[in-house]
C-alpha cells in the first residue's frame, strides 16, 4: 500500500510527470491511506503540532467504497445532510444522499490533485467559456470513480433502484449548444489525461431556458435547476473577488518610477463567489475543478431605505447584482439586454483572472516574468476576450509593470479558439457601451490597437484595406470593437475546430493576419485542433450495450482511454454472431427512445419497422432544419400520392427534430413552429402514417441527447457547406453506429475519412462551389 507522495506518483523529472494509479486504486475499496505531499507532511516533522499531528491522523485516508461503506455514507446524509428519517426516504431523497456521498469523495481526490499540483509547481492551463453543458454528474462520476457497481448493489440493498435514481438529477443549466459540449468534454478528456487544467464560467441561476411547445411553438421558461439545490457544487464564500464596473480613470505620477500611471475609480462593486465541481478522471486519480463564479451584492441589504419605507430601493442592489449571473445569453435585441451580456462576460474574466493571478503569486518571490511558463488561458470562442486588457490592467495598474512588459507576458498567456466563419457570429461592442461600462479597458484596447497598427504598417506599408481589416475597431455610424481581432492580436495561437473550418479561418477570416504572422516568422499563428467527444459519456454511460458489446470483443476495456482501439472491431464485422449482437443493441436502444417519446411527446414509433432519422442541434439557418423539413414534405406528398399496393414498397421512417431556438431569432422560432405543423398533419394521416412519423423532441439537453443518439439509424448534418465550424453530434451519432446523412463541412470530412466513403451517405455543393451558387441566386 501507498505511503506517501512517492509511491503515488511517479516523479521523476527526466521525463512528463504523470499521476498514477495503483491497482489498490482501481476500485478504491478499503481505508486507502491518503497521499502526503511535502508541504503538508506534518506527521514525520518531530516539531510538528500535536493537533496538527492529530488533524492529520483522522484524515490520512480515504473513504471506503465497499458496499457496507458505501450504504453508511449514504444513510449519515440522509440524517445529518437532509435530516431525514428512516420513516420519509423517498427516492428523491435518496439521490441527493448518495450524490453528497459520491461528491465527498471526490472532493479527497479533488484536495489531494490540487496539492499534488502545487507542491510540483506545474504550468497549468485555464479554460475559459461563458458555457459548460455537463449534463448528469452522479452516472457519470461512479463510472469514472469506477464504483458504479458497488453503488448499484448497495442501493438495491437499501431498497432503490440506482438507474432510477439517475433520473431525478437536474442536468446543469450552463450550456446551450455544441460550444458548451466541447467545453464538458474538454474537461472530462483533461482529468483523464492528468492534465494540471480548471474550468472557469459563470453559475447561472437559470441558464439558458426551459424550452416546452405550446400550440406547436417554442415557449422560453426559468429553468429551475437549482431549485432542490446542486449537490455536487461546493460551495466557496472564502473566495469572493471585487468586480468593478462603470466609473471613471484618473492618471496620477508614480512617486517611485516617476511614470504617469492610471487607476480606475468609481462606479459600482459587485462580489463574485466561486462554486467549484469536481470533475473526475477516468481510471485516475487525477480530479480537476470547474470554478463557477456567482454574483452577489457588495451591499446586501439597505437597513436605512427600507427603515424609511423604501423597501424595493432597499434591496435594489442586490437585485442588480443577482441579474448578472442570472440567465446565460439574454436577449441581446435591446441596449439592456446587450449591456448585461457584456457585464456578464467581463464579470467572470474579472474574478477568474484575479483567482489565477491569486495561485502564480502564491509562490514567495516569485518573478512576473514565470508568468508565461505557469499559465495558460485558452479563450472559447471570443466571449471570454475581455481577459486580455484584464490582464493588462491588472499588470499595468496593480502590479506596476511598464507597458511592453505587460504586453509581452499577457501575449504569451492567451490563446483563442475560433467557433464559427459567419461574420455576424463574430461579438462586435459598441465602443460606447465599453467606454461606459469598463472605461479603462476602452484606455487599454485602443493603445493595444495603435502598437499593432504601426507593426502592420511596417508589413503592408499603406495598404489601408487590410491594414483596416486587421483594427480592432469597426469604422462606422457607430464605432464597434471587433472581439475577434482583439483576440489574435493578443493570443500566441488562434485555432480552428477542423480541418475545413481552420483553413477558412486563416484564408477567408483572417487573411490579413495570416499573411501579417507568416511575413513576421510566426507560421504556427494559426493552428487546428479537430473537435472530440468522450466516450465515457457518449458510449459507456448513454450506450451500455454497445459499450460492452465493444469490450467482449475487443478483449478489455481500454478503448474508454485510447478509442482508435476501435479499429480492431473490423476484424468481426462478417461475423454473424457479432452482427446480430449489434442488431440487438440498436434495437433495444430504439425501444427506450420510443418509450421516450411516446411518453413526452404521445406518439407511438413502430421499432420493428422503422428507420429512425434523427436531426437534434441548436436551431439556425445555416444547420438547414428547414430543408430536412421540405425534404420531410416532399416524402409525405410522394407517399400520398401512391397507390396503396406501393406504399408497401416504402421504408417506413420516423422523423425526429428536436433543438433550442434563441428567444430572440424569429426565423428560428418559425421554423420550429413549422416542424410541429408538419408533424400534425403527417401523424394524423391514416393514409401515410403507417409508413411516414414526424416528431419535434422539446426541451434537447445532454441527457435527453444520452437516449436519442444510441437510437438513431441515420442522423442530419447538412449545414451549407463552410458553415459548421466542425459539428460535435456527428462524432456521438458515428460512435452510436448510426450513418451520416451530410454535407462535406466541418468534422463530416474527417469523419468520412476514417470511416471511409461508404459509411456516409454526402450530398449538396462544395465549400469552394458555395460562392458562386449565390451569386447566381
């Protein structure tokens, strides 16, 4: 058994240091004895505190996780936790027990990677996204704590049934589409990696909505999911960080330097709290954090205003506050709305880099020029931009740094992740709104402008066309602030999320940069990182079938970590016996999806006659739900018109649509209500019912998702070509052996090259014929 640091880890520093797991480890069973890293290794100091020395004994080991332990954890939240009694345990209950269970373990691993990390000194890296759509925890933390088994039979035991209790989880209501997935996965993918990695975002009260169709249309509702409480966040009121916004700037003369200086002053203050989650590795012992940031009044409560009568004024502040971190994207139609977005994006940036900038100078003496070698912030997409003249502030107000310092060192802590060649997609804010809002930044992004102008200057000469496409600002009416360009002048690396959509990002996006960085040296300005998914989620934890189906035949397990292992199910596939496992895997996962929707949306799918044609995503004109739609048409109309004696010719087909529409994209919206119309007259057609069913499926999330995609025969990706940065639900429909129904755009392409063409069924233009087919139109 492991005794200390060393038998934990390795650490040796000729080669990547890596966490390692023993086999005592694999299961955690037993009273584990708990690492002991130097700086907390007070038990063979001869000097150290007797209750220092006691503190420590009582925590030197693990949580047990047999059956026994497991059902003891459960029952002391169940009393102490929940004060419940042995007479009202209701299943609901139960959950939260066992989830307050399962969190308590993962915060020892949580406790003991962060001081593993800390006491290495590692460079870590910081993942900054206004979204993260994580979906259940409880499943996916006993899978990946590799206890789900003993947690499953202690509950039986206890009289519960553990996949029943999965279903009274809230999912997380921080994420709204593929951006958000990418970030969970993202972080699912760096746990099990060992990677020294946090999340940061915002923890909306309300997220993005609650999507239910009333009369065939969207209606947005709160998304309570906080409302029982999260189990597995903790909560931490001894990190709060001070967020100024409005105000004015005063220069004045440092006394020391002799250099003109500036301070923000003013304005309103608002506290961000953090609430972390522990997000679990697989097969490791490695747990990193996801800190979300709360806002919260720095005044709670006006005693005087409300003394006097004046009782909504008295708590006008806190509601002020509170709207911050309320809903994620609201309304952007209106100033209100478009000012809350930027409050919001500066507010979490604000506290995350203050938090980060807290852990590099918690090193006594430590040099601002470790800065670059200890951090690294990846920005997804450009929402969270406003952390790099955070940053600049900090250095420049702060810290004291001179301007070319500061630059330098914020240049090599940022890099940017691109999601999308749209030009309308790309955040642009008023110069104005900036100017009111963070009136320093406004100071510090036009200084950084005019650096960068001179150095483009030095490149093109006076080519002003491209010199303008390069500006930070917008020339117009209204002068705008291009995020987007802020960010690759500020980062080391700007990447794509595909092969296709990296090459548009550096040859129809950011020409000009290209050629700025190539002409500079620079040639890995521009990089690709192609989009993943986990298969922990999408294949162990939704497709358990299928997930055993792969290991039986592949001999283990180990495709969970290293999933090209997959390649070797080809040696089986003229296998009859393998083919007919797999037929009742897909069979067994339409019976749940049809159950599903019988049950939510009253329409009964035929599993043993019919091709389940799927198209889930976020609604939007370029995804092309429309034409699946027209397409849907044009199959009732072929159908309707044929004699009966032919329609028993046809392949019968269920259609099913499901996604959000932002509440404030009409088009959208419509086409949502179009869908619905479609499906009542098709499903109420006896002539054509039998052969042809349509379904929108409200409310799309990570969990609904876990039971639609294992079903799917065949799914729709066909977004106009050069339009789907890459697409993330192609990849979990592919690894649920469902077929593609696509254009050649985003992660299509390299998926259709590893799977090869005959996987996919591609039809539509070519990105290069895009152009020239809307000029003709």
């Amino acid at each position: 058994m492991a005794t200390g640091v060393d038998d934990v880890f390795s650490t040796d520093t000729t080669q990547h240091w890596e966490m390692k797991r023993k086999a005592s480890f694999s299961k955690l069973t037993g009273a584990v004895p708990r690492t002991i890293p130097g700086m907390y290794n007070v038990v063979e100091d001869p000097h150290a505190d007797d209750k220092k020395e006691k503190l420590w004994k009582l925590m030197e080991t693990y949580l047990p996780s047999d059956v026994h332990s497991i059902q003891r954890s459960i029952v002391n939240h169940v009393e102490y936790t929940l004060a419940k009694t042995r007479f009202n345990l209701d299943p609901e209950s139960c959950y939260r027990a066992a989830a307050f269970s399962v969190r308590d373990r993962l915060i020892e691993t949580l406790n003991d990677t962060n001081a593993f990390f800390h006491e290495k000194d590692v460079k870590r890296a910081y993942y900054l996204s206004l979204e993260f759509l994580l979906g259940r925890a409880f499943q996916n933390a006993l899978v990946n704590l590799d206890i789900e088994k003993n947690y499953r039979t202690a509950l039986a035991d206890l009289g519960f049934n553990l996949e029943q209790l999965y279903e009274f989880e809230h999912d997380p209501a921080l994420g709204n589409g593929g951006l958000g997935r990418l970030a969970a996965c993202f972080l699912d993918s760096m746990a099990t990696l060992n990677l020294p990695c946090w999340g940061y975002g915002i923890r909306y009260t309300y997220g993005i909505f609650e999507q239910k169709i009333v009369n065939g249309r969207q209606v947005e509702y709160p998304d309570y999911w906080l409302t029982l409480s999260n189990p597995w966040e903790i909560e931490r009121s001894d990190c709060t960080y001070a967020v100024r916004i409005y105000g004015n700037v005063t220069e004045y003369r440092d006394p020391q330097t002799g250099r003109m200086r500036s301070k923000w002053v003013g304005g309103e203050i608002v506290q961000a709290m953090a609430y972390d989650t522990p997000i679990p590795g697989f097969d490791t012992y490695n747990t990193i954090n996801l800190r979300l940031w709360k806002a919260c009044p720095s005044k709670e409560f006006d005693f005087h205003l409300f003394d006097v009568g004046r009782y909504l004024e008295s708590v006008r502040e806190r509601q002020n506050a509170e709207s911050i971190s309320a809903v994620l994207y609201p309304n952007d139609n209106t100033q209100e709305g478009r000012e809350l977005r930027l409050k919001q994006q500066y507010f979490f940036c604000c506290a995350t880099i203050q938090d980060v900038l807290r852990r590099f100078k918690r090193a006594p003496g430590r040099d601002w020029k470790e800065l670059p070698e200890k951090i690294q912030c990846q920005l997804n997409d450009t929402h969270p931009t406003i952390a790099i003249p955070e940053l600049m502030r900090i250095l420049l107000d702060v810290e004291g740094l001179d301007w070319e310092t500061a630059w330098d060192l914020t240049r090599k802590c940022f890099s940017y992740t691109n999601h999308t060649v749209l030009p309308e997609a790309l955040e642009k804010w008023s110069a104005d709104l900036i100017a009111k809002l963070l009136p320093r930044h406004l100071l510090i992004i036009n200084e950084i402008n005019f650096r960068f102008l001179n150095e483009a200057r030095e490149i093109f000469g006076d080519d002003w066309h491209k010199i303008g496409r390069m500006s930070i600002y917008e020339e117009g009416n209204e002068k705008r602030i291009r995020m987007a360009n802020l960010a690759v002048i500020g980062g080391t690396h700007v990447n794509g999320v595909a092969a296709i959509h990296s090459e548009l990002v550096r040859t129809k996006l950011f020409p000009e940069f290209a050629e700025f960085y190539a002409k500079k040296g620079i040639q890995d300005k521009f990089l690709n990182v192609t989009n993943g998914v986990t298969p922990r989620r999408w294949i162990y934890c939704a497709n358990r079938g299928l997930a055993d189906l792969f290991s039986n035949w592949l001999g283990s397990d180990s495709w969970l970590k290293e999933f090209d292992m997959i390649a070797g199910l080809m040696n089986h596939i003229e296998n009859d016996s393998f083919r007919a496992e797999w037929a009742a895997v897909k069979k067994e996962n339409k019976k749940r999806l049809a159950l599903w929707v019988e049950q939510r949306c009253g329409v009964k799918l035929n599993v043993e006659t019919m091709l389940f044609d799927i198209q889930v995503k976020r609604i939007h004109e370029y995804k092309r739900q429309l034409l699946n739609i027209m397409y849907i048409i044009h199959r009732y109309l072929s159908i309707k018109r044929m004699q009966p004696a032919d329609r028993a010719n046809v392949q019968p087909r269920a259609c099913l649509i499901g996604g959000k529409a932002a509440p404030g994209y009409y088009t959208a919206k419509t086409i949502i209500k179009l869908a619905n119309n479609v499906s009542q007259v098709v499903n109420n057609d006896p002539d054509v019912s039998e052969y042809l069913k349509v379904v929108f499926l409200p409310n799309y999330n990570v969990s609904n998702a876990q039971v639609i995609i294992p079903a799917s025969d065949i799914s729709q990706h066909i977004s106009t070509a050069g339009t789907e940065a890459s697409g993330t639900s192609n990849m979990k429909f592919v690894m649920n052996g469902g077929l593609i129904v696509g254009t050649l755009d985003g992660a299509n392409i390299e998926i259709r090259e590893e799977g090869g063409d005959d996987t996919m069924f591609i039809f539509g233009a070519k990105e290069h014929e895009v152009d020239a087919i809307r000029e003709r139109v």
